[in-house]
C-alpha cells in the first residue's frame, strides 16, 4: 500500500498565499514553498508542473474563495440597496479575516504571470472573473442603474471604494480599524 503523502496541496498553497503576502509573487517560488513547509522539493514538483501552475494556482484559489463569497453576498437580499451595502461590507470583513489572501489580491492576475497561465488557468479565471462582473451589473440593473455614467457609480461604490480601504491599511502594513466596515457601507449607502 502507498504511503500517503506527507504534504498536501493545499499545506503548499496555503505556504504561497503566506509568501506571497509576505514579501509579494516574486517570493513564491518552488523551492521557498518547499522550505516554508519543511517539504522537499519533488513535492511541490509533483503537485505543480512549474512556478507558473503554482502562481496560477495560488491566485486562482484566493480570488475564486473572495468571488465565491462575494457573490453570495451581492445575492443575499430582496432589497438591492441592502445587498450592496453588505457587499460593501464584506469585502472589509473578508479582508479582516483572510489578511494574507487580501494582501495577495492586492496584486493583480498579471503579477502571479498570468501571461503565461495554461487555457485551463486562465479560463477558470475568466469564469470566474464574468460572474462576479455579471452578479455586480445585475445588481446595479435593479438599482436602476443603466447609463454608464450610473454603472460607473455602482463599481466604485461596490469594488473601487471598499478595495481601496483595505488596500491603504494593509498596504501600510495596518489591520484594518474597527469602523472599516461601517465607513465602507456608509460610502456605499451615499454612492448609491
């Protein structure tokens, strides 16, 4: 009977998210994940092909984890303007309880290579990418929000606002104080 592994995907990947929020993509590599896990190389070899599977694996998991609840939440409420208030919400409370994965996406697809991600990473992403945009725009359809001037207002208040709340916090190295969320639904609630 094999042995089973000693070290599995996730261990590795959870090590990339750390590196990465740590010290930024160019920290994660095969042989830094090895390290921080206390693993030998072939293992990290024998999950990920290469450097690019393992920075397309390590984005896609994080961003797919944020979408995943993100949308649930645009989809929470009968009423639009409480469903964009909560989204607004969440992504300050995701970020307070992922800060390493919040940190990680405060990078952008291209800096984990995404030039260079197989069609399968990089059609995940796209999925990924359309439904979150498609949850967010119908959100905004029953706001009433239908030029683009209105369209626009919808993704600030929803995405640009709260992203950069936590963006100059974490960027300067803070934890995000405790009227994060208030003030990021209360800029929403005023957008909208």
């Amino acid at each position: 009977m094999a042995r089973p592994p000693r070290f599995d995907t996730g261990q590795l990947l959870d090590a990339a998210v750390r590196l990465a929020a740590s010290g930024g993509p160019a920290c994660v590599t095969m042989s830094a994940v090895a390290q921080a896990v206390g693993a030998p190389s072939g293992s990290v070899y024998h999950r990920f092909s290469g450097r690019t599977a393992l920075l397309a694996e390590v984005w896609l998991r994080t961003v797919e984890r944020f979408q995943e609840s993100y949308t649930a939440v645009l989809g929470s409420h009968d009423d639009p303007r409480l469903a964009a208030r909560a989204a607004s919400r969440h992504v300050i409370a995701w970020s307070r309880h992922h800060p390493d994965e919040a940190a990680l996406l405060l990078y952008g697809a291209a800096d984990f290579d995404r030039a260079h991600w197989s069609q399968e990473h990089t059609a995940r992403a796209d999925a990924g990418n359309r439904q979150t945009l498609t949850a967010v725009h119908d959100l905004g359809k029953a706001l009433g929000a239908t030029g683009e001037q209105a369209r626009e207002r919808i993704t600030l208040a929803l995405i640009d606002f709260p992203l950069s709340l936590v963006r100059r916090h974490l960027r300067a190295g803070a934890e995000l104080p405790p009227h994060a969320e208030d003030l990021a639904e209360e800029c929403t609630a005023a957008l909208l």
